[in-house]
C-alpha cells in the first residue's frame, strides 16, 4: 500500500504525536521533571542575576525571559530529534522505522514535530511560570508568535535532524551536540546589530524577530518584508540543508551496514 | 533414544558427501514449488553479493546469494554463526546497500523503488527489542499498522486476531516492558504482523520462549502464512522451528547458497538411519563376512557394538545373521535423521546451533 492510497501524511503524524502524548500523559513525572529542571535553571539566573546585577537585570527580564522561552523551543527541535534517532537504534526500533511506505526521511520528521509539539507545551508552562516570577509583562500576540517562532525554530529542528543523521553514522555524537547546545544559546542572546552576516545564522533572526514582537508588541505584519524573508530563509534553509545532511548520513550508514547497530 | 547427541558424533567424513548432493543452490522453481498454488513470488533474490571494508580488511559477507519466497510459504534461512544470514536479510530489505543483485518484493525492486516494496514487507530483526516497551501491547500494534499508512482502527480484527493468536489478549493493554521475555518476543511478533504485508523477515522468532510457547507460536506463525497468505522469511538456530514450520530451507554458508531445498528432501538426504546394536555372544571376528556395511565394531567388555548405516531391509538381515550365530541382543540404538543434522553435514559445522547471533 503506498502513502497515497492510504491515510497519507496525517496518519503517520497522528501516530507518532499520537505516541508522544501517550507517554507524556503515562508518564506525568518525567515530563513534570523536565518542567522543574528548566523552571529551577531560570528562577536560578533571574534571582542570581538580580543579586548580582540588579537593575541591569530588571531592564532587560523581557529579553531574558523572551529568550529562555526561545531556547527550550530550540533544544526541543535540536536535541530531541538527534535523541528521538540515538533511541530508537537502541530500542531496536529505527529499522522498523526504515521500513514504511512514507520513506525514512518523512518518517523521522514525523518524529521530531511530534517531539517539538512537546517541548511546545513545556515552553508554554515555563513562559507562565518566568512570567508570574518576574513579574514581567509580554505581549502574547499569538498570531505573531507562532509563525515568528515556527519559522525560528525550524532551523534548530535541521541541525537536530542532520544531527539524528550523524547518530546513525557515528552512534555516538554526543559530546559535539553539547557544544552546538552553547552556540545555540549563544545565538539566541547575541544582540545581531551591525552584521548582517550574523543574520544568516540559525536561530538568530528569529530571536531578533521574537524579542519585537513580545517585548515591543511589534505584530507580524509591521516587520520589514526583508527581515520575514531572512527569518523564512533561516529557517527553510537550515531544514533543507540538515535533510540532505541526514539523507547522506543514513545513505553511507545503510552502505556501511550501521544502520540501526547501537 | 540420544538421537541428537549421536548426531553430533557422527564422523566428519561421512557427513561432508552430503555437501555438493544436496544441490548448491537450487532455484525454487526447481523444487516443489509446483504444489504452492499460482506460484506466486512474494520476495525474489537474485544475485546478492555485500562485501565490507576495501582491500586486505574486505570481507565478503554475501556472494551471489539467490532464493526466493512465495506467498503462503515459510522459508527458514539457516547457516552457521558469521555465514552472512543477518546481511542476506538487511540486504534484501535495502536496510543494507549490497554491492551486486537484484531484490524484488512481490515485483517491486527495492533499490529503486523502496517505498512501493516497503508497503509489502515488515521484519523482525531485533527480536523482543523490536517494539516500544512503554507502550501497550496494542499500541504497539497500532503504532506500526499507523505508521505504514493503516489506518489501525479499520484493521482491528486483525490484531485482535493476531493478539488471540499468540495469546496475548489478557495483556493487550500492558505495557510491553512489564511481560515476561517470551511474552515481549510473542508481542513484537504481533506487531510485525499487524501490517497488511505480503512477506515477513523474522529473525528467531523462538528465543527465550519455554517448550510450550515455542509449540504453540510455530503452529500460529504457520497458520498466519497460509491464512493470510504472507510469505515468510525465518531466521533461526532453532532447529526444531524450522523443520516444523518452514516448507523449504535455504542455507547459507560462507555468504554462498549451499542448500536451497525443501525441509523433507534435506531429510532424504539420510535416506538410511544409524543403528547401533549391542550383543553379547559372539566374536566381533565373526562379522566379517556379514553382508551388511558394518561401519564399526567395539567390544565392550564381554559385549560387541556394531554401528552400522542401513535401511530396514539390511538392519533385519543383520539381526537374522546375528540371532544364527547365536548373538543375544542387548540394546539397539536408533538415530533418526533430523534438520540439524542434515544442517551439520552440509554445511560442516560441529559448532552448537544453539544461541543467538549473525552476520
């Protein structure tokens, strides 16, 4: 049966999203931990930085909180996609995964929205959470924030799936993601003014983007068409190149005979 | 009587004649294949060959490996540790790329058409592992029938089916992780049959399961084959699983076919048995002029072991020239012809055929 003749695409999201809400809901403790651990690690900086800092921190919180609202979304595309494929050859699913009419690649990007759907709603939670402890006030345009933050995190998700490529290669990539985490973070609180170069980056231009519209209330509409093409550009181009670096990666794997070995 | 223990007794020599007799590597349509209906070929190998590495570390792990699977059928893959049955496998799957041959699933060329042949194939190549332990029994069933394009609430009956079948119903909705080894293999077994396919790989499909288990999963995966009319591709070292359940063996060994034959011509290939008999009364000289093949003569003791390779026919005269002579029998041993040891003459290998691992 090929995809077409059957429920298509949408079958095969709502099986693996389908999934993913099934473990977040059986296992409440898990996802309630992660929730902690990123609440404790921001309530950490603010008190830290306000002690330390205190009015330099007070005038930037938004952008703080902007951006730590900006990074779990960002670990969730980036770390949780190259995971999603480290644990699956584990399990001695990822072969199983192979072996569908949709094709590897559909497959995983599957996975790895259904795992970004998730840290969705964690971002969500801990938006709240800054929120009420910072006292802070956003404007919560969700028109704006949505596609802004899609469009952002896309580029994060094709480092994670040319990542996941790398982790059917070479097994083990951990440490070389740990480094990529602090440049990821490091991208999100670079102020980008004077190089547009830096633009090009992922992540970057979204956080530019994101930080308007949430600390300043700019809507999507009122960007400059120029910045929503770099944004669209990012984030397009970063997934594409991260496909072809995951379609490559699985390529040598199969020829090498290392898929799915862990 | 110590059938299986004699079997691996059996001298070297005697067993290598069997090797080239057996055929190389006979074509299904060769064999019996006539009997299997419309004939129809779920999955088709031809000319497989897979080397790893270049140079002096190159190692052939497949060469020009052909065989073919029909629908209904099961076909057990059999071959000594390391003789390339795990790469035989991925590579017809395309799960590895292999360097020469032609893989077509019910008409369809993997290499170049993969997702179209995906649609008709499933496997189980990591044995219990296979499947999502913290999601139920169902679910996983579900998951993987989704995940080909299934919609699994149309297919219901037939994992109810399926669940029924490997007695899996009463844990339908526990979690995988919290069942016993056997029950965990018997579940990723459901879920690589939940998809409607045309052929299956299953990889030890018995391991880790007691006797009875064992018993009862082979006659469900026969009656899978036949009813649903997949054709099945079974890898194992199971012996017993084999000659029960697999209409032809294929065995691999060094990365080449060497058998390619149904289960009952691989048994003809001992269309005589071992007898060992046991008298007391007689000189082992006395035999001499028997007119039966005496393969050896022990005394023991007061007493004298003939072994001997025969039919009835010749095993009676023996007993009559015996009984004249005046010979008093005290024990006669049998060893009947099994798979493995039809395994063990053609392919040489006195290593245990027992325990898991490939290549």
């Amino acid at each position: 049966m090929s995809p077409a003749e059957s429920g298509g695409y949408p079958r095969l999201l709502g099986a693996v999203v389908r999934r993913e809400v099934v473990l977040f809901l059986r296992y409440p403790f898990e996802a309630l931990g992660t929730i902690v651990v990123l609440g404790v690690l921001f309530a950490g900086i603010f008190l830290g930085g306000t002690a330390l800092a205190g009015q330099a921190m007070a005038d930037s919180i938004e952008g703080i909180v902007v951006g730590f609202f900006l990074w779990i979304l960002a670990i969730g595309a980036y770390g949780d996609v190259a995971g999603d494929v480290a644990a699956d050859a584990s399990w001695g699913t990822l072969e199983r995964h192979y072996l569908t009419p949709f094709g590897f690649g559909p497959v995983l990007l599957a996975k790895a929205a259904a795992k970004l759907l998730t840290h969705f709603v964690y971002a969500g939670v801990l938006l709240a959470v800054a929120l009420v402890l910072t006292g802070t006030t956003l404007e919560l345009d969700l028109v704006t924030i949505l596609p802004v933050a899609v469009f952002t995190v896309a580029s994060a998700f094709g480092i994670g799936i040319a990542f996941g490529g790398l982790t059917v290669l070479y097994k083990n990539v951990t440490s070389w993601m740990e480094l990529v985490n602090f440049v990821l973070a490091g991208l999100i609180a670079a102020p980008l003014v004077g190089n547009d170069l830096l633009l090009a980056l992922p992540l970057a231009q979204g956080s530019a983007l994101l930080q308007r519209a949430m600390r300043d209330g700019v809507r999507l509409w009122e960007f400059e068409p120029a910045s929503l093409a770099i944004l669209v550009g990012t984030g397009v181009g970063y997934l594409l190149v991260g496909y072809l670096v995951f379609t490559l990666c699985q390529r040598r794997a199969r020829r090498l005979g290392v898929l799915g070995d862990y | 009587m110590g059938s299986r223990s004699e079997a691996r007794d059996r001298p070297r020599s005697t067993e290598s004649e069997h090797r080239p007799a057996t055929g190389g590597d006979r074509r299904a349509d060769e064999t019996d294949s006539g009997d299997k209906g419309d004939g129809d070929v779920a999955l088709d190998v031809e000319g497989l060959s897979k080397t790893f590495g270049s140079g002096q570390d190159a190692v052939t792990a497949v060469d020009g490996v052909s065989f073919s699977v029909e629908r209904g059928e099961v076909v057990g893959l059999l071959g000594p540790n390391g003789a390339g049955k795990t790469t035989t496998i991925k590579s017809a799957l395309g799960l590895v790329v292999p360097d020469e041959g032609i893989v077509e699933i019910c008409g369809v060329d993997v290499s170049t058409d993969p997702r179209t042949a995906y649609g008709h194939v499933e496997a189980m190549m990591e044995g219990a592992r296979n499947q999502y332990w913290r999601l139920t029994v169902r679910e996983n069933l579900e998951y993987f029938t989704a995940i080909s394009g299934e919609d699994p609430a149309t297919v219901r009956d037939r994992h109810d089916r399926l669940l029924e079948a490997f007695d899996l119903r009463e844990v339908a909705d526990t979690q995988v992780r919290t069942l016993s080894r056997g029950m965990k293999q018997k579940s990723s077994i459901a879920s690589t049959l939940a998809r409607d396919v045309d052929v299956a790989f299953l990889d030890e499909p018995t391991l880790g399961l007691d006797v009875e288990s064992a018993d009862e999963l082979r006659r469900q995966i026969r009656a899978i084959a036949t009813e649903r009319d997949v054709g099945i591709l079974l890898s194992s070292h199971d012996m017993d699983t084999v000659e029960a359940i697999c209409d032809r063996v294929v065995i691999v060994d060094e990365g080449e076919v060497v058998v390619d034959d149904t289960v009952e011509a691989l048994l003809g290939v001992f269309e005589t048995q071992r007898y060992r008999l046991t008298v007391r009364g007689v000189e082992p000289a006395a035999v001499a002029d028997l007119d039966v093949a005496v393969e050896a003569v022990t005394e023991l003791d007061g007493r004298v072991r003939f072994d001997v390779t025969a039919d009835s026919d010749a095993v009676y005269r023996l007993m009559r020239e015996l009984d004249g002579r005046g010979a008093r029998l005290e024990a006669v041993e049998t060893d009947t012809p099994d798979l493995e040891g039809a395994f063990r003459s053609v392919t040489g290998d006195d290593r245990a055929t027992t325990g898991g691992g490939g290549a």
